[in-house]
C-alpha cells in the first residue's frame, strides 16, 4: 500500500506539472518571414521568460488553409503577423475571440477590427525603386507618382509585380482601383501597362531589376528599396504622391485556445515598447507608438511618420474583391 500510495502521489505530481507546463506554454502561427519572426520571438522570451512559444510559420495562403482546415480543432492559440486581408475572412474571423490588450487604445482605429478580434501591428507598404543611372542615361525626369510612370517616355521602363502571385502587386493595383474607383481605376492601368515591360512573380524581383540597371522602375515595397540602397544599389526610393498600398499584418487570440491566459501574456507583449522597437528592425510600417524608425531608414527616403502616405485601405473590400480583381487583371494584362 505504501509504494502504492507513493506511486499514486508521484503520478498527480506529474499531472500538475504538466499542467502548469501547458498554463505557460502557447503556440503561435505566423506569417512573418523566417527571420523577422525567429528576431521577435527572441525578444518576446526576454521579456516572457517563463512563457514558452511554440511557433509554426507558413506563407499567408498556405497558413490560411491549415486555419480553415483546423477550424473545428485548433492547434494553435495566437495568430501573429497574419495579412488582415485574410484575417478578415469570415472562417477565420469566426474563430478568433475579442480581446482587448494592454496598450491596445494606442493603436489608431484603422489598424483595429471594429469588433476587437484582431489588431495590427506591423505592415509593408508599396513603393517604386527608381535606378538613377538609367534615368539620367534615358533622360527622363524621377517620377513621384503613379501618373508619372504613364508618361510614353517610360515605355518598356517599368516592370511591377504580378498581383496573382505576389501580395505585394494586389496592394498596388487595389490601392490605385480603390483610389480611383473601379471604372477609372481600370482605364488608369490600361494606360500603365502599355509602359510594363513585364510582371514578375515575385514583389522584391522588380526592385532588384531595376536596381540591377535592367530597367528604370521597379515597382515594389518600401523595405525592398530600404535594403538595396544600403547594399549601395543606385536607387532612389519614391513614395507615389497617390499614396502607397499597404497590407497589415495582425495578431488574434484563437477562440478555442486552451491556454488564454498565457496566450492574452504573449499579446499584450506585442504591443510593448520592447515589441515596437524590434519592429523597426524589420518593418516599414509599426503602429505601436514607443518605438523609433531608424536612421538608415529615413536616410533611404521613408518619412518618419508612414501613416501620413499610406492609402487608407478597406481591408474587408480588397479582401472580398482579390478573386474577381485578380481575375480581370489577368485576363486583360497577364502575359
């Protein structure tokens, strides 16, 4: 009885163990790249050292589709870093909980959903790399809006990201159709594909063309230029006047997590000054006040206030409209 008993204590030692190992224990899906997220989340364990994160990171479509999949048992308890254009879509939204963290009243409203199930604190914005070389060797004067790449004197200059396949490429032509709405907007384009080279898959590939000295205009995104400036590429980046398109990328807690009170620890920690100034290590857009844009981003021509150049994008529009807009922009422009 006596090895019995002792057995029978060891056993519930294990069980509350455990427990407390899960109570401090949460895993987070992210669509952050591999190495923005493996920075964050060694910030994250300094301040959270007793919390331990189990994190799975997968491009926004493919995690899209295991959410969906998984609706009926998540796996995971936070979403981190996830596109809001497909943190809005109603299967996933509808597994999501409203929470409202420490800090969250500092983010201004437009990167927060209406009901509380999701706020964002980072985003990339759109942006034109510009080679200064071919420019003065073509003799063209440096554009500083989307009108401008329409002049003839760019025919065959600009190259722009393919919005099928690039996420980036659907925030610049959804931005340009929400600005000018959807009549003007496709007669817009028509006049600027007449000066594209090509659209390339990727969003960064534009801005290492021109770079490169391939073309004169690559149209890509902010961080893009950022990089290749400092890597001494002859670029200037340029903010179009119409305003960059942008996508955010949000945090949420998972309605069926087991773990909230560790999960709701992990979310209030992304809204620290801690949190914002690891952003700005890696990020154009950060929506955390208490952080501050490094120099060598300023230098490379991003203003230090982003919010004043950002289209106000409707998130839940371009994310209802992306399969038909896409599908019109495909059938007129792909090649």
């Amino acid at each position: 009885m006596h090895l019995t008993k002792r057995s029978a204590l060891a056993a519930l030692a294990a069980i509350m163990l455990s427990g407390t190992a899960m109570a401090d224990t949460i895993t987070v899906y992210t669509s952050y790249e591999e190495d923005e997220a493996a920075a964050f989340l060694e910030e994250a364990k300094k301040a959270l050292p007793d919390l331990e994160v189990n994190m799975l990171r997968l491009s926004t479509g493919d995690l899209a589709a295991r959410i969906i999949a998984e609706k009926a048992n998540p796996q995971h308890d936070v979403l981190w870093g996830f596109a809001v254009t497909s943190m809005v879509n109603p299967q996933i939204l509808e597994g999501l909980e409203a929470y409202k963290p420490a800090g969250i009243d500092q983010v201004p409203e437009r990167f927060r959903d209406p009901d509380g199930k999701w706020f964002a604190v980072t985003g990339y914005m759109a942006a034109l790399c510009v080679n200064n070389e071919r420019l003065k060797d073509k003799g063209l004067k440096m554009p500083t809006s989307w009108a401008d790449l329409t002049d003839p004197s760019f025919k065959d200059e600009v190259v722009m990201p393919n919005p099928a396949s690039s996420g980036t490429g659907y925030i610049q032509i959804n931005s340009l159709l929400q600005l000018m709405g959807e009549e003007k907007g496709w007669e817009f384009l028509d006049k600027l594909d007449k000066n594209v080279a090509q659209y390339i898959k990727s969003g960064s590939r534009p801005c290492n063309a021109a770079s490169a000295g391939e073309y004169t205009v690559g149209a890509s995104f902010g961080l893009r230029a950022v990089k290749n400036i400092e890597e001494g590429y002859p670029i200037t980046l340029v903010v179009p006047s119409e305003g960059a398109g942008n996508e955010m990328e949000a945090n949420a807690l998972v309605a069926g997590s087991k773990n909230k009170d560790a999960a709701k620890r992990f979310l209030d920690w992304t809204l620290s000054e801690q949190a914002a100034n690891a952003y700005y290590d890696w990020k154009a857009i950060v929506t955390v006040p208490g952080g501050k844009m490094p120099e060598r981003f300023t230098s490379a021509g991003l203003p230090e206030d982003v919010s004043k150049v950002l289209f106000p994008v409707d998130f839940k529009a371009a994310a209802e409209e992306r399969a038909r807009i896409v599908q019109t922009w495909q059938e007129k422009y792909e090649r």
